[in-house]
C-alpha cells in the first residue's frame, strides 16, 4: 500500500511564503507524475502543480506560475511545493497525489492520480 503524507501547512500572511512536504512511503511503485492540488469549501479541486519523477519537468495553473516551485528529492521520495507571494485567494486544502503511470489523462486532471494525501490547510489572511 502506497502512502503520502503531506506537511507544512498553516496561517500566514498575504505576501509570505509556506514550504509544503509530501512524504511517500509503503510499496515501491512506478509513477510517472505527482501533483498538487488543492480543494475550498463548496468547489471541486483544482490542480496547482505537478512534476514528471523521472525527468523533473514541471507544470504550474496559470493562478500560480511565477509564484509556486514543485520539486522532488527521488532518494528521499518526496515532493515539495514552495509557495512565495501567497494572496487570500490561496486559501485552501492543499493534496499531494502520485499516479501509476498506467493511464492517459492529463497531469492536470484529477482523475490521473490514484494515491492522494490526507491534505494540509494553508491558510492566507489579508
């Protein structure tokens, strides 16, 4: 069983930063992305951020490029998500997910992923 963990989240002001952590452990399995989403009240998750393990291509919604970095430490099999100019409108749950690398949808999409975290809430006040 495949677990992921994420850590980092919490109350700060708009203009600051939050460094997120997601930890994956259990058995060894083949990923081709992970990502971040994130989930308010009421709204369906949006995709933040993904990376492709192998290689380390990155990809970034639009709301957040040039604001957010994902990154990855393979030997340590995590993922991280450094968050830098945070506004109100950040506010949310933020998940860490990892795909099998067995379907086709986008890296984008929901749907791809097969492993999700427990999520972690960033909190941004104005």
């Amino acid at each position: 069983q495949v677990q992921l963990v994420e850590s980092g989240g919490g109350l700060v002001q708009a203009g600051g930063s939050l460094r997120l952590s997601c930890a994956a452990s259990g058995r060894t399995f083949s990923r081709l992305y992970m990502g971040w989403f994130r989930q308010v009240p009421g709204k369906e998750r949006e995709f933040v951020a993904a990376i492709r393990w192998s290689v380390g291509t990155t990809y970034y919604a639009d709301s957040v490029k040039g604001r957010f970095t994902i990154s990855r430490d393979i030997p340590k099999n995590m993922v991280y998500l450094q968050m830098n100019s945070l506004k109100p409108e950040d506010t949310a749950v933020y998940y860490c997910a990892a795909d099998r690398g067995v379907n086709t949808m986008s890296y984008d999409d929901v749907g791809r992923y097969d492993y999700w975290g427990q999520g972690t809430q960033v909190t941004v006040s104005s």
